[in-house]
C-alpha cells in the first residue's frame, strides 16, 4: 500500500513538472473579439493590429499620448464642437459610460475634434464642461489635423474628412471603439444608439476579465 502511494505521489509530481515546463501554454481565452488585421508568426503567436503612438492636447492644455493611455482601458471617438447632428447625442451618451466608470482610475475617455482649426483647447474647456466631463477621465483632444484624420484612418478603422459637401462641412463617425490595455480595438458601437451603448459599457466590465 505505501509502495502505491509513493507511486502515485511520484507520477502527480512528474505530471505536475510536466505541465509547467510546457513552453506552448494556452493563451488566456479572449472573450471579445480583436478588430483589423493580425498576422500570425511563424511561433504560432498571433499579432494584432494595435493604435499607432499619438500625441495631442487636452482641454487643459496637457499632452495626451500613448504614455497616458498605458494599460488602461478607453473608449476613444472623433466628433468637433459645431457639429449639430450626431454629436450630441454621442457626447451624451458618452456621459453615460463615463458615470458608469467614474470609480475606475484604469479607464479612460478620449474624444477626437475633426475641427482643429476651431477647436481650440479653451473651446473644447468649454464644451467638456457642458457634458460634465471629469478631468483626468474624459479627454477631448485637439491638434494636428493630419495627424488626427491619420490616427482615425488607420489606427481607428473609422472616417474622418473634410469638405465632404455636408452643410456642416465635415464628415466622421459615429463609432465609438473599446479600446484595450494592450492598444487593440475589442469594439466598435453606434455612439448615437442607447441600446450599442449599454452593450459598450457591458462589454467594458467583460474585457476587465481578461486582464
């Protein structure tokens, strides 16, 4: 009886040596999707398509960049000031995810201005407090006009012009995207839909699981 024991005690710890020796782990399960392209490494490993450096100026006059982002959650989208269709109703809603996420100093908001030019820091001041945006939380974010139409193309998956022939001469999403710790696109929701936005803020809580 005690030589079976040492025989079964001797086989868990070599199973157990075993598995932890294993280079090829599983990777944790994602439990939302990745959005853009990936490619996969000859390792096996899979590398996705992540949000490319930026760096731009808040409301506050602050530099806003991939320092200030560095692993946290956000939800980024792009609007402008003037703008009297979609935008405020995603600023709005926007609130939204923000109240829902007042507590959490690992997630952010960063709201883009396709207006530069007019969108100045003290006008975005301005139309933060409108919306209540709580500072150090909630970035609206103003600067270099090709560079931020570049960050929304390429980085974003999203549109961002100028001229486009609208009254309001200008043309952007509505997208609002999940953002996650490691700079990849996990979601992309209609900002101007209540019922997107409460799948947005429930998807938040389900990708802090995964860190």
């Amino acid at each position: 009886m005690i030589l079976n024991k040492n025989k079964i005690l001797l086989l868990a710890v070599i199973t157990l040596f075993a598995f932890a020796c294993n280079p090829k782990k599983e990777e944790k399960k994602l439990l939302l999707p990745v959005y853009g392209t990936k490619t996969v490494l000859t390792s096996g490993d899979t590398v996705y398509q992540t949000i490319k450096d930026f760096s731009l100026l808040n409301q506050y006059k602050e530099i806003v960049s991939q320092q200030t982002t560095q692993n946290k959650i956000y939800v980024a989208n792009f609007f402008f000031a003037t703008c009297q269709s979609i935008c405020p109703a995603m600023t709005s809603q926007l609130g939204r995810v923000q109240q829902a996420e007042k507590n959490d100093a690992d997630f952010l908001i960063l709201s883009h201005t396709v207006n530069p030019m007019h969108d100045t820091a003290e006008v975005l001041l301005e139309y933060a407090g409108k919306y209540g945006a709580i500072k150090n939380k909630w970035h609206f974010l103003t600067g270099d006009k090709k560079a931020i139409y570049t960050l929304a193309k390429e980085s974003y998956l999203v549109n961002a012009l100028e001229d486009d022939g609208t009254p309001e001469g200008f043309i952007h999403s509505e997208a609002m995207l999940l953002i996650d710790n490691q700079k990849r696109i996990r979601g992309i929701y209609d900002g101007t839909d209540s019922l997107q936005v409460n799948k947005l803020i429930n998807d938040i809580s389900i990708l802090k699981t995964e860190k």
